[in-house]
C-alpha cells in the first residue's frame, strides 16, 4: 500500500528539503545545457511523472484530502448513507473514555520506549566506532530484528513471555526473581510491549547515529586527547553537541513510529489484557475496519496526524532555541 | 610499571569490556532467533518440558510438516512473494521515471511538485489508509491482488532515493548520448539505469522488505484465506494455535528466513538505505 514505506518516507523528508536548498543555492545550471532535448520537455516530463502521479492521485492525494472531508461526515460504508455532522465526530472522540485511555496508553509506551531505544542505539553506535574485532557481524546482529516482520516478532516473543514455559521468566527465576505474568498483568505486559518495540527498532536509530558519529572530524577528538581530555568528557564535550542534528532527527522519528505501533500490540497482546496494552491505531483499526464508521476512524487519523505534527514542532523548536541545532 | 605500560593496560582492559558487552547485547539481540529455530525441531514433549533445553535431544522436522499441513503456507508464500516481486518491479520503474524527471529535466512547477511530494511522506499511513479502503471497494477491488498491488505501485521515498542519487552522475555522459539523437526515454534507459545500479537495489530491497513484512494493509483488503500473504496467515494461525509453538515457530521460521536471508546477501542495501536518509540531514 502507499504507506509501506512511510516510515523512511518520514525519515528522509527533512533531509531531503536541506539537500533541495542546498543545491538551489550551490549549483546553477548552464542555460545550454539545459535545454538539450528540445522544447517539448513540459510533455515529456508529464509523461515520465504520469505513472507516479497516477497511482499518488488515486492513493495518497485524494485520501488525504477525502479523509479530512470524511471527518466532518457520518459515513457507514456499507449502510450506504452519508450526512455532514461538523464537528460531532471529533466530539464524540474526545467525549469516549476509551480514547483516553488509548491515547495514555500510546503515549507511556512511547515515553519508555523512545529514550531506551536512543540511549541503547547510541550507545551500541559509540562502542562499534571503536576499534572492535568482528564489526560487521556485530552490526548485523543489532539490525537483524529491524528486517524481520513485526508479526513474526510478536510471535516469537509471546513464546518468550509466556509465563509458563517463556525463556524471560525461566531466566528470572533463574536469577532467584520472581516469575511475571506477562499476559494477565496490565504493567507487564505493557513492559513486554516496551521490550519489543525497543528490541525491534534501536537497530534503525544505531545506523543513524552511526552515520553521524562518522561525520564527526577526528581531529577533534584528537586535539581533545592532547589537552588530555578523557572519553567521558570527550563524549558530553564533543561528541553530543555535534551529534544533536542527528540525535533530533532520530528523536522525531522514533517518536513518529512509536505513536504509530500496531502490529506487535496485534500479535503479542491483542491490546490486553482488558485494554491496558491497546493503542491509538489499533483503536482506529477498529472503527474503520470492525465497525466501518469511516467518518469516526477518519477524525481519529487526524487527530493522530496533528499530535505528530506539533509533537514535531515542538522538538524542532526546542532543540533551536539551545543552539543545537540550524534548522 | 612505567605510565606507558599502565596506559597500555589500561586500554587492553577497556577494550575486553568494550567487546565483552558489544557480544552479550548481541547475543541477547539474536536469542529471540535462535530460540525460534531451536523450538521449532523440538518435539511437543521436549518444548512443554521444565526446564527447557537449549539444544533440541530429538531433533525432529514435524513442526514443520504440521504447521504446512494445519494453514497453506505455501500458498501464502506465493502470494507473498509475487506480490513484493510486482510492487518492486513497478516502483523500479515509475520511481525511476520520476525520479529523472525531476533530477534531469525543466518544466514549470517542478519544484514545487517535488516540496508537495515529499510533503506527503509527512502525513501518517493510517490517514491514507481510510480513503484507499474506500477507493478500492468502489471498485470492487477488495479481497484481490489489486488491492494489495496497486497503492504500492509508487514511492515518494523511492523517487527521492533515485533522484538524489540521478543527480550526483555527471551529465557529460548523457549530452553525449543527446548530440547523437537519443531521447530522453533512452538516455534513461541505456545510461542512467545502468549507472544507477547500487541505488536502484537499495530501492529493491528496501521494498520488497516493506510488501513482505507488511501486515496491516493486507488484514485490511484480504479477506480469503486464498489471498492470505504469509504475515497475515502467521496472525491468523497464532490465533487458532495460540500455545502450539513448534508450528507457531515453524511458521515464524518460514515467515522470516526470506528476508533474513535477503539480509544477509545484500546487508549494504540495508543499511546504506538506512544511512542515506539521515546522512544528509
């Protein structure tokens, strides 16, 4: 579907607005060159762009925009029957107790799990800049949970957390803990869905930073070490500050995906036990999917669409008002 | 000892640690893995049993064999794979198009096209998603390969890979190509492509990968088991054999080697797409 790849999508669209302007300014483009193939470049360029435009016409434009009509609108799919509402739908989103509690649940998950990914991803990042025996292999490791599928993941780690037999509780006990009913307590569960989630994306945040570690010159580092600087300080002096471009990047990112998780909660909790562990999509899934209320489901996309949209403004913001970052 | 001697020590020291942990997280990273694979040639006695054994003491494939027996997995796997094949090879092809467009050629509006378009990998997939459902029912195309074919057959992300990467080859090549009459459709063709090999794999894997793996769409338009890719059959039978996990891992198994082994051909295009995109940031 268009948002297969949505999630790089985002990871490279702010990237991409720099390089544009970047180029705008740096490189101007021979006027005889440019013309090289004729007059009809206008026709030829629709021609080469139609099959795109198409099939984003059809699928992403379009919705976009008939989702944000449909939100004002009371729309059962299949009771064929449509009448303009204004702004019942969202009222009736924020007046259902169990939008709250979805909406809470999304945001703690998001809250533990964001900070444990970056500060694990970074961490694993730093360590493989060194000089280590076997890096490629290690690095392959930490990704491999990234390429697999989320609902293999779940999967395999409901059989991990099964509190019976699972290896989590074998290994607590093992260590003289007590056992942890993954599946009937609210708190753990909703830690097993922290796991997971950390488990299956820090290899994505570990790569990023890992390209910005690399962007760092050395000579800064080497210079540190002249004026006797040790690693801690070179890392809180040098290496922070210079990373922060990045480090807001995979911030915003990471907190984009984790609003947006689904598939885990679908396989490994099914939003149990009694809701604790449902989210934000999944209570959008099932308006739209269970019980075809489109018009419901769409104010609900949109809702989500906003809090992404300040939640990154305000990061942006507040990593410009340190001086961190020129964005 | 000489300050030398103790600085040497010292490093040797920090450099054990460094290692000792880097292969412990990995290790506990790939467990879940392992752990997989190794349920899934163990008998039914032997997985119920406590403690658990590490290594399987009668090694046996009926997992396997049940799990392919109780869902058709094989089916799922062909629908799967010809699925991701198509969507691939399409976003080859109108990403690529796109993407020298935009890089190559002059036409008014251009840029902001190109802002609008990346504007887009802004808006959440479960925006997009409710419209589309509605699109494809009205044209009677729920529960087909259309519905899952069709929304994928362009990338916004793919179409800025190619054209970042269409914009670093220098243009000498195709003026050349010009002053002996070439059109634009095979300059692209017969220069650009060729040279843009290492991206447009990249672009390969990093979709196919995505078609694979992906769930919620296919939960969505799919609703013949016939149909089914293999993540959505993976769901389904975790729900009607919820505690049999030698099929489960079985079935996980088989739901995850193509991508790992993909993986492990073709680990630069993984990261590289990874890297690329926050690179420039």
């Amino acid at each position: 579907m268009a948002g297969v790849l949505t999630g790089e999508g985002q990871r490279v669209s702010r990237a991409a607005a720099d390089v544009v302007r970047a180029e705008a300014a740096a490189v101007p483009v021979p006027p005889a060159v440019r013309r090289a193939p004729g007059r009809r470049e206008g026709l030829t360029a629709f021609l080469f762009l139609s099959p795109t435009l198409l099939v984003f016409g059809v699928f992403v434009v379009f919705p976009i925009l008939f989702s944000f009509y449909l939100s004002f609108q009371q729309w059962n799919l299949f009771a064929d029957d449509h009448a303009f509402v204004g702004l019942a739908n969202y009222g009736a989103v924020f007046s259902d107790p169990e939008f709250w509690q979805v909406f809470w649940n999304t945001t703690v998950y998001t809250v533990a799990t964001v900070p444990l990914n970056m500060v694990l991803a970074l961490g694993v990042a730093v360590l493989l800049e060194r000089r280590v025996r076997g890096k490629r292999l290690l690095r392959a490791a930490f990704f491999t949970p990234v390429v697999v599928s989320s609902v293999a993941a779940g999967v395999i780690w409901r059989w991990v957390f099964d509190p019976n037999l699972g290896l989590a509780n074998v290994a607590l006990t093992a260590v003289g803990l007590p056992a942890v009913d993954w599946t009937a307590n609210a708190a753990a569960a909703m830690a097993a869905l922290i796991i997971v989630g950390v488990w299956k994306t820090f290899g994505i945040n570990m790569v990023l930073f890992a390209a910005g570690l690399s962007a760092i010159p050395s000579h800064y580092y080497e210079a540190a070490a002249i004026d006797g600087a040790r690693s801690w300080s070179q890392f809180r002096h040098i290496t922070l500050p210079l990373l922060a471009p990045t480090t807001l990047f995979v911030l915003v990112l990471s907190m984009i995906g984790s609003f947006q998780v689904f598939d885990v909660v679908f396989v490994l909790t099914r939003g149990g036990p009694l809701g604790a562990t449902k989210v934000l999509v999944y209570y959008l899934y099932e308006h739209a999917f269970k019980f075809f209320d489109m018009g419901y489901a769409s104010a609900v996309a949109y809702l989500l669409f906003a809090v992404l949209f300040v939640l990154t403004l305000v990061q942006v913001r507040a990593f410009r008002n340190r001086g961190a970052v020129a964005v | 000892m000489s300050a030398v001697t103790a600085h040497s020590a010292r490093r040797a020291a920090g450099s054990a640690g460094n290692h000792l942990l880097l292969y412990t997280l990995a290790l506990l990273t790939v467990a879940p893995f392992l752990w997989m694979v190794l349920t899934s040639f163990k008998d039914l006695q032997e997985i119920f049993s406590y403690p658990p054994t590490w290594w399987p003491e009668r090694f046996t494939t009926d997992n396997y064999t049940d799990a392919f027996a109780a869902a058709p997995f094989g089916r799922f796997y062909f629908n799967s794979l010809f699925v991701a094949v198509v969507v691939t090879l399409g976003q080859l092809v109108t990403c690529s198009m796109a993407a020298y467009a935009f890089a190559r050629m002059q036409f008014r509006g251009r840029d902001v096209l190109f802002y609008l378009f990346l504007g887009t990998m802004m808006v959440p997939a479960h925006v997009t998603m409710i419209p589309s459902f509605m699109i494809l029912h009205w044209l009677g195309l729920i529960d087909s390969y259309g519905a899952l074919i069709l929304p994928g057959l362009a990338s916004a992300f793919g179409t800025f890979l190619l054209r970042q990467f269409f914009l670093t080859l220098p243009k000498e090549l195709e003026e050349a190509a010009f002053i002996d009459g070439c059109g634009r459709f095979r300059v692209l063709w017969q220069i650009i492509l060729p040279l843009a090999r290492p991206a447009l794999a990249t672009l390969a894997v990093f979709t196919f990968m995505g078609v694979f793996n992906d769930f919620l769409w296919a939960l969505i338009v799919v609703n013949s088991q016939e149909l089914y890719t293999v993540q959505l059959g993976l769901a389904i039978f975790r729900d009607r054999y919820s505690t049999e996990w030698g099929p489960l891992m079985a079935g996980s198994v088989a739901a995850t080697l193509p991508i790992l082994i993909l993986f492990f051909v073709a680990q630069k295009h993984f990261i590289q797409g990874i890297a690329l995109s926050g690179l420039k940031d």
